[in-house]
C-alpha cells in the first residue's frame, strides 16, 4: 500500500519536474491505479505483489471512486463558473475588445469606414461648443459613433424651455450645468469614449489653448459673438471646423477647413448683421426635429472628415428648409480681404491636384 503511494507521488513529482500537463499527470496515476486494481483481480490470493499493495482490489477501487468524484466535482464547478463569467469579458483584437466590436459593427461593415475608420474615429479628439440644440444631437451620435474623446463647452444650465428639442436632458437634470447633464447621457450611452465637460463660456482667452488639444471643432452655438471667437481660434490653430446654424425652419452647414482650399466662417459671414435684424431662437420659434437633422448632419461631416470618407461638405454650404422639405447646396469660396483668415484657403486651393 505504502509502495503505491510512493509510486503515485514519485510519477506526481516527475510530472512537475518535467512540466508535463497535470492532465497527463493525472492520466499516468490512473493506468498506475488500474494496474494495480487488475493485478488484484487477476492475481491468486496472497501473491506477493497484492500483499505489497495493499492486499484487497475493493481498497483501491474506493479510492479511485474517491477521485473521480473530487474530479467530477471541480468539473463541474469550473463549467458552472464559466457559465456564469460575462459573455462579453473584453478580449483585445486589433485594439478594440469583443464589446466594441459589437457595438461598432455596423460601422465596420461599411466600406468607407471599416476597421481603420473606426480606428480613426477612437483615436479622434472632437470638441463641440454648445450644448444646445445642435449641440445635443451632435454629441449623441459622435458618441454613438464611437469617436474616443469628445469636449464639450458651455455655460448654461438646462432650462424646461429647452426640453422641446435639446434631447439629451430630461426634466430631472433642469438647473444642472447642460456639459455635466449631457456628459452623463453621453457616458451611459457609451463607456468606450472618454467625455470632457467644460461648464463655461468660451472667450477668445481660452479658445486657442482649447481647440489645440483637438482634432477638429464642431460649432453649435446660437449667437454671432461666440460664432465669431470659435471661427478665430480655429483659424488659428489650423483646426477644421463644422459649423452650423438655425432659424425657424430653415438650418445650413459647412466645413470651414482651409487646409483643404475652403473659406473661414468669417469669408462667407464676412458682416455681423445688426442684432434687430436677427431674432434669437427664443423670439423667432425654432421647429423641434430641425436642430436633429442639422446636428446630426454635423456629426455625420464629423465622421466623414476623421474616416476619409465620401465627400464632406468642404467648400460648400448646405441649406436645408424643413418647411418645404427642400435642400440646396451651393459654392463657398475663400475671400482675399477676409479679416480673419486673409484669404489663406485660396492658396491652398491652387496648390491643390
Ligand atoms: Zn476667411
């Protein structure tokens, strides 16, 4: 018996010491067990190799039931809490995890955007100034979309007469600074992207230092002022810029990117027009879905730019009427004099194939 045992340790041993798999290990010390188990079987009674081990085959036939049910048990164990682990634990392949696969597959099935575009997109630092009515739509499919790191800039608090169309915020989070309501919409949208809120107002003193942690600028704010500020910061840091605006039933859109032959914001809006001319959202009424088209289309320019996908609106204004269901689409060139910008897109342009 005692012989049996120094032979089950001694294969143990040198198992270990030879980094045999404990499997294997396991599988020499029960041909060892049924060896000995036939040779009681088979051996006439007081035979001096059954004396040695142990004397009678029912010992060790309990011991190896013994075994098998430790065996089966651990088994079971380990199935039950692989059943258990979540399905989706993040395993990497090509830098995404399984989840973001999934999340991203529709975009990954697309030719224009692909593996390398949604890499792109990750990799990707957009920052959208104002978190109102283009702004909410903007952020939630730039979010959705997958773009790993989105700012957002403002200094207001969600107000009820928001609710009609900034859909990010709900009435719960009324009073809350709209960067901080909208970065928690945003985060349980989507925990793969890293969102920075910046609850204040964007003055020309922090433009340039802000936009130059970004790749590219996204402008929905509602009044010519900040318009004005966002267009020199970005000129500035040579940052492309999608800019976008509102009245009643009617929205426009472009892609200031000078880099690329386009205008500045300010080539084409070269004047501030006199403020009794341009009523406010609040006095002139703005239809509800028109901020999620035109926010949404900002996006998409968005994701056309990072991916290199399709046409951007690049050198073209896009005017959408909501109340006709009408759209066109027409020529935005850089303007010599321009105060801001000097014209520099036009260079650029010529020095185009
Ligand atoms: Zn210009």
């Amino acid at each position: 018996m005692i012989l049996v045992g120094v032979m089950i340790a001694t294969l143990w041993g040198i198992g270990a010491l030879t980094g045999a798999p404990r499997q294997a290990r396991l599988y020499m010390i029960g041909l060892l067990m049924t060896g000995v188990i036939a040779a009681h079987l088979l051996l006439p009674d007081g035979h001096p190799l059954r004396m040695a081990t142990g004397g009678e085959a029912a010992f060790w036939l309990l011991i190896l039931a013994g075994g098998a049910l430790v065996w089966g048990y651990g088994r079971g164990l380990r199935m039950l809490k692989a059943r258990a682990a979540p399905a989706e634990a993040p395993v990497p392949r090509k830098g995404f995890s399984e989840t973001e696969l999934t999340r991203y597959a529709r975009h990954i099935t697309l030719r224009e955007i692909g593996g390398p575009g949604q890499g792109a997109l990750r990799r990707a630092r957009v920052l959208v100034v104002g978190a109102g009515g283009l702004g909410c739509p903007a952020l939630t499919y730039l979010a959705a979309s997958g773009v790993g790191t989105i700012g957002v800039i403002d200094d207001d608090a969600v107000d009820l007469s928001n609710l009609g169309r900034q859909v990010l915020f709900d009435e719960a989070q009324i009073g809350r600074p709209k960067v901080h309501a909208a970065a928690e919409k945003l985060r349980a949208q989507n925990p793969h992207v890293e969102i920075r809120p910046y609850a204040r107002r964007l003055t020309s003193e922090i433009a340039q230092e802000l936009f130059s942690d970004y790749d590219l600028i996204l402008d929905g704010t509602d009044n010519f002022a900040t318009r004005e500020v966002v267009n020199a910061a970005a000129v500035a840091t040579g940052k492309p810029l999608v800019a976008a605006a509102l009245t009643q039933w009617e929205g426009q859109i472009s892609l200031y990117d000078l880099a690329r032959g386009t205008p500045c914001w300010a080539c084409v809006f070269p004047q501030r027009p006199d403020a009794s001319l341009i009523p406010s959202c609040a006095e002139a009424g703005v239809v509800s879905p028109l901020p999620g088209i035109i926010g949404a289309m900002m996006a998409a320019e968005a994701v056309k730019r990072i991916a290199g996908a399709g046409e951007t609106l690049a050198g073209r204004l896009m005017i959408f009427d909501v109340l006709y269901a009408d759209s066109r689409t027409i020529a935005v060139r850089p303007r010599a004099g321009c105060a801001v910008c000097g014209g520099r897109g036009l260079e650029a342009g010529a020095a185009r194939p």
